[in-house]
C-alpha cells in the first residue's frame, strides 16, 4: 500500500482504475482512506515525507513528482486548514493537479472555520471534480492523538466549558472519502460528518470512564492556560485557537452527511470508546 511495487500490483489487477495520492497518508483519515482504497484492489500512492515517493506540503518540490500518473486525490492538510498559509497552500497545490490531469479532489475540510471555507473555495476553482469533506472533531484524538495523554493522565483539561460537539469517527470519515474517491454521484458535494449526538467534554470524560473502567475527569481551563500547556508538549498554540470555534456555539448542531453519502448512521461514540478500550490503549 505504501510501495511503487503494490502500485504496480494493483494498477496491474484494475488497469482503468486511477492512482489515487491520498496526502496526510499516515494520519488519522488518510491511513483508513489508503487502507480501505487498497482494500479495494485500488492502487495508492501514501502522501508522506517517508514515502517512496516524498511528498510534504511545504516542500513544493515534491508535489509535481507526487502527482505524476495520479487520477485522483484526498487532500489532507497538515496541521490545519486555519493555520497560516494553509489556504495559499492548498489552492496552488489544487491548481497544480487539475493541470497534471487529476480528475478529483476530495478535500477534508472543518466545521466552522472561515478559513477552511476559503480552502473550499479554492478547490471548487481548480479546475477538476471535487467533493468536500466537512468534519466535526474526531473522536480518534482521544487514542491516537492530543487527547490521548491527557485521558491516560485521568484528566481532560481543557478550554471548552460547557460546549457541545457532534464528535465523528474517523472511520466514518474515510468511508466517505473513498465513496467520493471512486464511486459516481458524488461530484460537487459537500458532505458535513457529525457523530449522531452533541456531547460536551464533561460528557466526553464521563463515555470514557464506563469505557475504561477508571475515573477520567473533566477541567475547565481558560484558552490562555491550555496554550501553555501546548508549549510545555512542543505543539504549536495555534491548536488552543481551534478550542474558540466551538465556544460559540456555532458547532453545536447535528448534520446528515454520513447517511447522504453512505446510506447509514454515523458511528457513536460510545462504539468508539468500547472499541478503543478493548485494544488497551487507555491502559495504566
């Protein structure tokens, strides 16, 4: 899945089916976006600065050679679509593969965020087929991202009051994709992926207590304070600036994005929780 010699295997299997880059290939949605692709007999080149063929969003060196013989991609912007230059970013990356003959995009987008509408924008006017990918948080940042420490710690500290989110499974997420990746009728859509309930963090703290089986607390911290707290792990603080888009508000809202693209409900997060628990990753 991650070698020109699986490429070659699979273009070999589907010869009319096109290389597909999937970028952000080892993280969260692109390591189940490539997975369920190869799972398909698709071919997938993992868009990665360890992969055969390298490629890294700031490094616009490797994109032309990245996107050499591909027909589709999945843009998956590291580390956010509200980070500075992420939206210059995208958009010359976009245009870039409508030149070399990409047929699709498919973009992973956030909720609520105006500068991630901007990078929407930029991939409508590439030039090529696209579908948007608009997500929620996911619940995977509390197994296998910034959340993870914090629940192992047995405390989410965190700048979010009493705000609800619809939290996705990343699952989810990359079922979707694949469907917009290599299936018809999903041209020029926007799909918004929540989870099928609005839970705060309190609640969040609380699934994963019954999940573990051990208390795991939620503390209210002001944006300021988790920023250094972000500084002490070596992250950039402009993640604590991601916290304010869901005090408002604005995210507290359902959409029915997983049953409009796949024809089901969206995973809740208790499964995620019960699953994640039983691999032993919250264990101390």
């Amino acid at each position: 899945m991650t070698d020109d010699t699986q490429n070659t295997q699979n273009t070999q299997q589907h010869p009319a089916a096109p290389l597909v880059l999937v970028t952000g290939g080892t993280g969260k949605t692109g390591r189940r976006v490539a997975e369920r692709l190869a799972a398909r007999g698709r071919a997938v080149r993992t868009g990665s600065r360890s992969a055969p063929v390298p490629f890294h969003w700031n490094d616009r060196s490797t994109w032309a050679p990245a996107l050499e013989g591909v027909g589709a991609v999945y843009l998956s912007y590291y580390p956010d679509l509200a980070f500075p230059g992420a939206v210059e970013t995208v958009g010359a990356f976009s245009r870039l593969a409508a030149k070399a003959g990409v047929e699709r995009l498919v973009l992973l987008s956030g909720r609520g965020e105006e500068a991630a509408l901007a990078a929407e924008r930029e991939v409508r006017e590439a030039g090529t087929a696209w579908t948007v990918v608009r997500c929620a948080w996911f619940d995977q940042n509390f197994d296998e991202s910034f959340f993870l420490d914090p629940v192992l710690a047995g405390e989410l500290a965190l700048p979010t009051g009493e705000a609800r989110e619809p939290f996705v499974d990343a699952g989810d997420i990359a079922d979707v994709a694949v469907a917009a990746l290599t299936e018809d009728g999903h041209h020029g859509e926007v799909y918004e992926l929540t989870g099928p309930r609005l839970l705060s963090f309190a609640d969040v703290a609380a699934e994963l207590s019954a999940a573990t089986g051990r208390e795991i607390r939620f503390s209210a911290v002001s944006v300021e304070e988790y920023r250094a707290v972000l500084a002490v792990a070596g992250l950039p603080g402009e993640f604590a600036d991601l916290f304010t888009l869901i005090l408002d508000g604005r995210n507290a809202r359902l959409a029915d994005g997983v049953r409009r693209a796949l024809g089901r409900e969206p995973r809740d997060f208790t499964d995620f929780a019960r699953a994640a628990a039983a691999t032993g990753v919250w264990n101390v």
